[in-house]
C-alpha cells in the first residue's frame, strides 16, 4: 500500500534538486503539499535579521546561487523568511533558535471523534449541485475523491454531481519547459501540472463522465484503489486505463473516439468553469456553487450536502466514516 503522507515527503525531499534544475511549478507544488521539516543544525537563539542571512546562505549554497531575501517576519514561535526565486516569492518558514525550516506549515485542530461536522451555511436547491475539482494525478485531488466516495453514491442521483479538472494556459513557457511535455499543443491553451499523461487522462475522464456518467465513480474507484496500492501513476496511466474502463463497463472505443476528437472543446468547458467559480487547486469542492470548507471525510460531506437541499431526503439520515483522511492539502 502507498502511503501519501510518505509520498507527499518524498515529493518535497526533491525541493533543491527542484531549484537547480529550475522547475519553479514543482517547488509551488511541494509547498502545497507541504510539513516537510529539515534540520539545518544553526546556532539557538538567532535574530530574525540573522535567521533570514543564514537561509539565504544555505539556499543559494546548495542552489548555486539566485535566491533573494525579501523580508522576515516573526509567526508566534517562527520565522517567515520570505525569499525570492525566479521572480517568484516563497515562504520558509524557520524556528526561532535557528535550528529548523520547514517549506510550509499548517494549523493542527483537535477534533473528538464524536464531534459532529461544523454546519456550513450554504445555498439551498432542490437538487444540489456538487463540483469536485481535481488533477487526475494530484495526490491530495485522489485522496478527495476517495474521501467523498460514499457520500457521492449515496446521494446520487438526488444531486447534480459532477468532477472538473484544473487546466492551465502557457503552463511550459512560464516555467521554461517544452510545451510537448505539458500542453496539448504549442499554443499552450491547455496544460496540466503533471504533464500531458495527466491532461489525457483528465479528457478520458470527462469523456466518462460525458458519455457514461452512472460508470465514472465506479471507474474512480479502481484508479484511486491502484493508485494507493502503487500500482498506478501519470507515467503508465496510458496503458492501464483500459482495463479501468472494461472493468467497470464503460465502452473504451467510444472514449477513445471522444479524448481524439473532443478534447479541445471539452477542456475548454473545463477552463470557463474554473474561471466561473474561480478554481485555482486541486481538489476545489463547490455545493450549490460556494466552496465546501468542511472536512475531507464522507460524513462531513454528505451533512452538508444535506443541509443544502430544500427537503433532505430520508438518505441524509445514513451514518458514513467521520475518518479523515490523514493528510489535507492542494496542488
């Protein structure tokens, strides 16, 4: 079994190598993933101004240089040293005896079990409408969608739900990688953050959901179960689908038929939807067009998509997990 927390600290174990090669969008990645702390092994008791020159220092040290300090801030018993790279600025955090950084952080909440889910004020339909934005192989973007499984099933088809995906333009140039990596064509109209396995995959997806809609979670669920066992990935996905697909009763001919010929209207769908509701990460989760702030659990997410509807159906009184998932972040 995979596990994400390991995956995820894996990813961020590759933040200098990152830096280095130049490949900006990776590190904005692994901050987002974030809570990987490093020992630096600096003096106790450092002032800020001193905290900020010593990570400038040990930065550009294994970076080769470029990296800038913008400014340095104190954060309760931290450090934000703000520094900039590539005309990006990010934040370090550093504790104030000088001896840890971290590339990001993240407030803990203890919750009992028993606590029932914070209500959400949203807005009320008959059938409400549920978006679930994701990357197909953002980790965090999986991770929700197994989380929310159960809810999703059991309140289908009493809500309009449907998954989008986060689409970006001139993703390559931006980061100077070669467009053929990330888009769909030189244009770079349409992009993905983990390259163009994963943008093929977000259209086979969407071709699912356009044309076999009942089939899409059950499809979902066999890319999620493989990708938690290590089985899956952006690199081999082009080879595994299929069986994905077969296996849950989908038509694969027509799906391919749709990803060769629809693409460009279908992502297109997807970037006005993005815009619309201003999606910038994966996973973003819309009821009713407000994003859900709630817990990445199913029974946090069915009460409030059940406190959205005019009349909850007699559906909403089913207890699902109150287990979290174990990490909770974006790409």
């Amino acid at each position: 079994m995979v596990d994400i927390e390991k995956e995820i600290k894996k990813d961020e174990i590759e933040f200098v190598k990152y830096l280095h090669k130049k490949e900006f969008w990776m590190i904005v990645s692994a901050v987002l993933l974030a809570a990987l702390i490093v020992s630096i092994a600096w003096p106790s008791g450092v002032s800020s101004s001193k905290a900020g020159n010593l990570l400038l220092g040990s930065l550009n040290e294994q970076t080769g240089g470029g990296v800038t300090l913008k400014n340095v801030s104190k954060m309760g018993s931290l450090y934000v040293v703000n520094v900039v790279y590539q005309n990006q600025e990010i934040p370090v955090y550093m504790t104030s005896d000088g001896k840890y950084m971290a590339m990001g952080i993240q407030e803990l909440k203890t919750t009992k079990s028993s606590d029932k889910p914070a209500a959400q004020n949203l807005p009320k339909s008959d059938k409400p409408e549920v978006q679930l934005f994701i990357m197909s192989f953002c980790p965090y973007g999986l991770q929700a969608v197994g989380a929310f499984a159960d809810a999703i099933n059991l309140l289908n088809p009493k809500i309009d739900f449907s998954l989008g995906y986060v689409i970006y333009a001139n993703f390559a140039k931006n980061y100077g990688q070669s467009w053929e990596k990330y888009c769909t064509d030189s244009s770079e109209k349409y992009c993905s953050m983990h390259g163009i396995e994963e943008l093929r995959e977000d259209v086979r997806q969407l071709c699912i959901q356009k044309y076999e809609p009942s089939k899409l979670m059950k499809y979902m669920s066999l890319v999620v179960a493989d990708y938690n066992a290590g089985k899956v990935s952006v690199s081999n996905i082009a080879t595994k689908w299929k069986t994905y697909a077969s296996t849950a009763g989908i038509a694969t001919a027509k799906i391919e038929e749709c990803l060769n010929k629809e693409a460009n209207e279908i992502l297109a769908g997807q970037v006005a939807l993005t815009d619309k509701y201003s999606v910038q990460g994966s996973p973003s989760t819309l009821i009713n067009g407000q994003f859900y702030s709630g817990a990445r659990n199913s029974e946090a997410f069915k009460s409030a998509i059940c406190g959205a509807f005019n009349t909850a159906p007699e559906l909403c009184s089913q207890k699902l997990t109150s287990q979290s998932a174990s990490a909770s972040g974006s790409c």
